[in-house]
C-alpha cells in the first residue's frame, strides 16, 4: 500500500455520496478512487482498480451490501455505511473494520478513517504485529491490550474475554479471535479455551489455575499444551 489509503464510496442516494466525498477530500490520507451508486458498478470499477477500503452501504436495489461482500473471495476491508443498525452482528461476522449509521457526523467518519490508517500503517511494516486488538462490546468498541488477557471462553457465537478485573462479552469466535492473537503468547487448551501462557500460575493435573480461575485442559491438547508451556522461555 502507499502512504495514501484507496477507498471507494458505494451508496445508492447521491446525497450520500457526495456527503462522503466531502469527508474523504477533507482527510489527506484517503484517497478516493471512485463513486458508485451499486454494487454492480462497484464490482467492475474492482476489476479494473483494486482498492485498500471500501465505504459500503447496504441496503441498495439489486443486492445489498452484505450480500455483495459475500461474494468477494479477497475483499478489501469495509466501513458499512447505513441507516439501519440491524445488520451490525452481520456485519462482525463479516468482520467488516467498522460500522457507520447515518446520519454520519464528520468527526464519526474520521474516527472510522483513523482506524483504517492504524490497520493499514501496522500492515504494511515488515514483521510488526498489534499489542492490542478492537473488539465490538456492549455496543461499543473497546480496546483490549493482549498482555491483559488472562483467557478466553468460547460460548457458541460469543466469547468472553476474562481480565484481572473484569470479563467482557464480544460476539466473535474463539477460531477467529484466536488467528488475530500472537502465537507465541496464547494457545489453545481446550476447544472452548485459550489462555494467556505467561498468565498460568500452576498445572495440576488437567487443570491450569489462573489467578483465582481455573481452566481445563483437553486430552487431545494436553501433549502439546504442556511442551509449549515447560518450553517456553
């Protein structure tokens, strides 16, 4: 990627769209490469120009925003931009960088936008990797800081992320939460747990205490649980 962050708007009301071409002239570090008004035309100006970001509404005529994202195989990363805030979980499950509703204030956009240029600064530099990760909670995004985490419990579609104060509820995965966690600090002991490894306190049988909790550790993963945590350094 270059310094500057290509993006294309996509919007079926042109008040929209010219909305958001105002914002994106006002911030340096966009640049827009496009405005569409369908899905249709946005996927030939995709075959023509790939971008970084894509400003994607979606409720339009022929398919929705949603529908569109589906069918991309390696879709750039994605700021919905809608009037309706029941597509939100679908949109998580999408992992889509942020969720928009309008009517959208300038300094809501540039926040989206910040976050876009953070994603794409820590990309682009060789061997680097986040300390930290954004994750949707209680309708808010929060920052969780990884060295916090003492574990992880997967519940179906949700997860809950166990700190020393508190534990907090995201809709997400543990085999998604777990591809964007750094390898050498957290792994995997049961499939409904991950912990932080510098985090166990003690190992007592099929059980890893935790500070004041406990977590299991599965047979299948109990071999390589406990070489990685007796070997590591």
């Amino acid at each position: 990627m270059s310094d500057k962050i290509s993006c294309i708007i996509t919007d079926d009301e042109p008040y929209a769209r010219k909305g958001l071409e105002g914002y994106i002239e006002k911030i340096s570090f966009l640049d827009l490469k496009g405005s569409c008004e369908d899905v249709l035309q946005l996927n030939s100006l995709l075959e023509q120009e790939p971008v970084d970001l894509l400003f994607l509404d979606i409720q339009m005529p022929l398919f929705t925003g949603i529908e569109f994202l589906k069918t991309l195989r390696n879709p750039p990363k994605v700021i919905f931009t809608t009037a309706y805030a029941q597509y939100a979980i679908q949109g998580f499950e999408l992992e889509v960088m942020d969720y928009l509703l309008k009517p959208i204030s300038y300094e809501r956009f540039l926040k989206a936008a910040t976050k876009a240029k953070e994603y794409f600064s820590l990309k682009a530099r060789p061997g680097a990797s986040a300390a930290y990760l954004f994750l949707k909670v209680n309708g808010k995004f929060e920052k969780i800081v990884f060295a916090d985490i003492l574990f992880i419990e997967g519940m179906e579609n949700y997860i809950a992320i166990q700190l020393k104060d508190k534990r907090m509820i995201s809709y997400s995965t543990i085999k998604s939460l777990l591809e964007k966690l750094p390898a050498t600090q957290f792994i995997q002991t049961h499939k409904s747990y991950v912990v932080g490894i510098d985090k166990i306190d003690r190992i007592d049988g099929n059980l890893l205490h935790i500070w004041k909790h406990q977590v299991p550790i599965s047979k299948s993963l109990r071999k390589v649980v406990m070489e990685t945590i007796l070997n590591q350094r």
